[in-house]
C-alpha cells in the first residue's frame, strides 16, 4: 500500500521518456568514437571537412559546457523534462520537495545506473499497477461503499447548505418578529400596569363613577341637600381634573340629574305648600345658584300665577289641534280643501290673537308641505306622462311623422315662421296683475299633441297652486319645475338620436323642440312666475323693477328654470335659425 501511494512513481513515469533519450544518446556518442577508429584510414581524405566539423562540435561543446558549468543536476534534468511534461505536471514537480530530492538522486548517479534506471521504474510501474488491480479487485465493496458515502455527503451537504439558507432566512425573520414583540410587549406592559393602578384604586374609581346614580337617587328621594353636596364635589373634581374624559361625563350626568332636580323644585312651589316647605325649597333654589334674588322672586311669582290652568288648557287644545293637522292633512291631495281649512284656521288664529293666543304660526308648516307634496305629484305626473309616450314611441320605433304633430296640418313651413327667432320670455315688470288673457295657451302648442297634454297638465297644477301658494314654496316648486322640463329636453334628444333619420321627420323634430323649447318653456316659466307668484313676489322685493331687468338672452331674473340647459340638450335640434 506505501509503494501505491509513492509520489515518487507519478514523476518516475513522467520522466521515463527523457531518461530513455538521454541514454540513447549516451550510447550513440560511444558508437561513433568506436566507428571513428576503425575507419580512420578513410577519413583522412576528408580532413578538411571533419577538422571544420570537429571545430563547429567542439564550439558547441565548449558552449553548452559553459552553459551547465553554472547549473546544477536538479535544474539541467528540470530543463531537460519541461519539454516532455505539461504544465500541471512541471509544477508539480517544481513545488515539491521529493521531486527536488530525486531529480538530486538522478543527477548522482553514474551512467551505468541511469541506464538501468528506466528499467527500474519500468519494474516498479508495473508492479505498482498489479498491486493496484489487486487492490481494486479485494477492495471493490469498499471502494464501492466509499463513492455511495461520497454521493450522500455531497448529498447532504448540499441540504444543509440549502437549510442553512432557509434558516438564515428565517433568522432575519425570527429577529424582526422579536423587535416587533418586544414593542408589543411594551405596550402591552404599560397597559397592565394602568390595568394594575386601576384595580389598585378600584374602590375610589367606583366611588366616583356612582355619582351620578347616587344622585339621581337623592333627587328621586327628595334628598336636595345631599344631592347639592355631590354636585359640589363633582364641580371640584372636574376642577381638579379638567382633560379626564371619565370626570367629563361625570359632570354632564349630574348637570342633567341637576336640572331633573331644579325642574322638580319648581315644581314643588307651583303647588300648595306650607311656608316652612317653600323656605327649604327657596333655600334649595340658593345653593344651586341658578338664579340671582331677581329671577328667584319672578320664578317665585310666576310659579303662583292664577292664569296656569287656563294657559296648561290652551296649551292642550294646540297641541290637539296640531296632532290632528298632522295627521289629517297628509290625507288631503285638494289643495282648494287645504286653501278652506287654513283660511278658517288664520281667521281664528287673529281672533285669538287678541287674547294672546295666535296660533297661526303653529300651523302654515303642515299646508306648506302638503302644497308642496300636491303640486310636485301634479308635475311629476304631467311630466311622467309625456316622457312615456316617448319612451313608448322608441320601443316601437315610431317616426314622429306619425303621432308628435297634427295630422290635418301638414305645411310645415308655416309653422317655421310662427317660431320666434329666440326665446319668448315676457314676464311682468309692474305690481299689477296681468291680465288673464296674457296667460292663455298659444294655438300653435295644441298643433303638437304631447306638448298639449303637458300644457294641461302643467296649468293644472298652476291653478291648483293659485289657490294656496306659500311664498316659501317658490324656489323649491320652479326648482322641481325647471328639473323636470331639463329631463323632457334630454328625452327629445335621446328620441331624435334614435329614430329622426330621414328629411320629413327631421324638419318634424327641429319644430317640435323649437316649438318645446322657445314656446313652450317661456309661456309654462311666463304662467309659474307671474301667473301663481307675480303680485306677491312683487310685494315680497318692495316693488323694486330693477331686480326684474332681463339679461341679454332675455332671461327674467325670477326666472328659475334653466332654459339656457335646455337650449343647450337641444341644440341638435334647434337648427331653423339658421335655415331662415
């Protein structure tokens, strides 16, 4: 096993080459000195030539003699093997110290012996080799077992550098998780010890905290004194702690329970009691120090008043009367019965007035909303109606050659020329009514079946609205009013993109929305704003004509319907100025 393993062997076969042509020279100098002397005689004519050979050998001879005279045996051999060997194999050689120390050994020995030498290793290489077979052949299992241990540590040397990872990983992790609990902790720490000051001072806490109940309890039991000196101490304690949110809520509970208790003390001198009762109850009424001497007197006084049945009467029959208003009036949907029942109500309200029992104020809310419920499902129906036939109209594809226009007009030019140039908007500027007949429908509006249903049913709810119109109701009625003829605009718009193709139903739809738009929309605004509210509004602004000056698109400045979106939903349609 140590020949086996013998560095010397890997440099022996290396250098075997060399050394067999390091020999073969030896034995060809020997050969041709020999060779020389018997063939002297032959030589002789070729002097000339082999004096200039000897010469030229002795040269190099004397060269590479004073090239070696400097070098020793270890480098001359190193120089002789570098040829023969690669590169790792001469490093090898050149880094080791048994390398040196044979080559030392070579260089020593006598040419005999480093004839022999390459037989020797020739020997030794073999023998090497048929000790190596043997051993590969008795140790095979172990060789075997040797690479399956070499796979498995590899093996497992791999997961462990792979769990190494995993658990570096999870290091970092684990670290950043153990920060984080640590502040968790912390808090967690400070929390506990509040929880552990607050079980400590848990019976001072739950003194305080049953203030309140205890002095709804005093009040309740008629003990004033007691529940004055609790309120006493609360109003030091908030004080003392004025940021304590708990001490707060303390405070505002004993104020309530503290008017309870007032209110009650009140009470007490309303009714028949004895002087010394009332002494204590005055006495009570001080130390709360809600009133000074004066009011104290004028709550005495007013407390004794002999009018309190008839004004608690009073009190009961309004409030019976409203409790009623409330629940009846939401029943009614005639606002001529609404106009009746508030017109008698007024009537007694001033007749009452005069004994300081108006009521009237009570009551206008309840018809107010009930006006306002009225009017709006007045529109809202008017308007539902005409949107619907509409819709109905692009379910089933109908050109509105066939229903939107009256059939026994049919020159349409004419009615182009009744269409004024913009929008008609002639609103009255003085405090006198107009006259009825400013606000009669134009012909040309019942020319166009829908836009007359929805003219009546629109006027009707103006009429309606004449007869119980509540100043307070205009801006929220024109409000709805304007929402309303914008979402009929935006209904003739999506039926023109839809169905209007050909040139006959465009011209029908250019007349229709102009006539919708410039006709129809003015006169309706014309009838809201001076027809139901003009004379009152004129009273309501001090008859003040300034502040009706019309704009530059002839716009009143009563006027809250928003004709300018509707012009603008429309201007697709709106096309017959610029074709006149």
């Amino acid at each position: 096993m140590s020949n086996l393993f013998w560095p010397e062997s890997r440099v022996l076969a290396a250098a075997l080459p060399s050394l067999e042509k390091i020999a073969d020279l030896i034995n060809k100098n020997m050969d041709s000195r020999n060779e020389t002397t018997k063939f002297e005689p032959l030589l002789t004519t070729t002097s000339l030539m082999t004096e200039l050979e000897q010469t030229s050998l002795l040269e190099e001879s004397e060269t590479y003699r004073s090239s070696i005279s400097g070098s020793s045996g270890q480098e001359i051999l190193l120089n002789l093997l570098s040829n023969s060997l690669d590169t790792t194999s001469h490093r090898e050689i050149i880094d080791n110290e048994w390398s040196k120390d044979y080559l030392n050994r070579l260089a020593s020995l006598s040419l005999e012996s480093l004839k022999h030498e390459p037989s020797l290793i020739k020997e030794e290489e073999s023998k090497i080799q048929s000790e190596l077979a043997e051993l590969s052949f008795r140790e095979y299992k172990s060789f075997i077992q040797t690479s399956e241990c070499k796979s498995n540590i590899q093996n497992s040397l791999e997961n462990c550098k792979t769990h190494v990872s995993k658990l570096s990983s999870t290091i970092l992790i684990f670290e950043e998780n153990c920060v984080s609990f640590i502040a968790e902790t912390e808090k967690i720490t400070k929390q506990r010890t509040k929880i552990n000051t607050i079980i400590e001072q848990h019976g001072n806490l739950l003194d305080i905290l049953e203030i309140p109940q205890l002095m709804d309890i005093c009040v309740r039991k008629e003990l004033y004194s007691e529940a004055i000196d609790l309120s006493a101490h609360v109003t030091r304690l908030a004080a003392r702690y004025p940021k304590i949110l708990i001490i707060q809520r303390i405070e505002n509970d004993v104020k309530d329970t503290m008017q309870l208790m007032l209110s009650r003390l009140i009470a007490l001198l309303s009714e028949p009691i004895k002087l010394p009762s009332c002494l204590k109850v005055i006495g009570y009424l001080r130390r709360m120090e809600v009133f000074d001497e004066a009011e104290l007197r004028l709550v005495f006084l007013s407390t004794l008043s002999a009018n309190a049945v008839l004004s608690d009467y009073t009190a009961h029959i309004l409030g019976h009367l409203t409790g009623t208003l409330a629940e009846f009036i939401p029943l009614i949907s005639d606002t001529s019965s609404l106009s009746s029942i508030l017109t008698q109500l007024m009537y007694c309200g001033m007749s009452l007035g005069r004994v300081g029992v108006d009521f009237r104020h009570l009551v206008t809310e309840y018809f107010e909303v009930a006006v306002l419920r009225i009017i709006r499902t007045m529109i809202s129906e008017a308007t539902k109606n005409f949107i619907d036939q509409f819709e109905d109209a692009m379910r089933k594809g109908d050109y509105a050659s066939s229903w939107m226009i009256d059939e026994n007009k049919t020159s349409l030019p004419s009615y182009m020329d009744s269409i004024p140039l913009r929008t008609v908007t002639s609103f009255t500027t003085s405090s006198a009514p107009s006259p009825a007949s400013s606000f009669t429908p134009l012909v040309i509006l019942m020319d166009y079946p829908p836009i007359g249903h929805l003219t009546n049913g629109y006027l009707s709810a103006f009429n309606s609205l004449r007869l119980l119109a509540p100043v307070s109701l205009y801006h929220s009625l024109g409000s709805h009013l304007s929402t309303s003829l914008v979402s009929i605009a935006d209904t003739l718009r999506r039926y023109g993109d839809k169905l209007i193709e050909d040139q006959h139903n465009t011209v029908i739809m250019q007349v229709f929305c102009a006539t919708f738009a410039k006709i129809f929309v003015p006169y309706i605004t014309r009838c809201y704003v001076d027809g139901v509210y003009g004379g009152l509004m004129m009273q309501v602004n001090g008859d003040d004509n300034e502040s009706l000056v019309e704009d530059s698109n002839g716009m009143n400045a009563f006027s809250i319907v928003d004709q300018a979106e509707i012009l603008d939903t429309l201007k697709d349609f709106l096309s017959i100025e610029q074709k006149r």
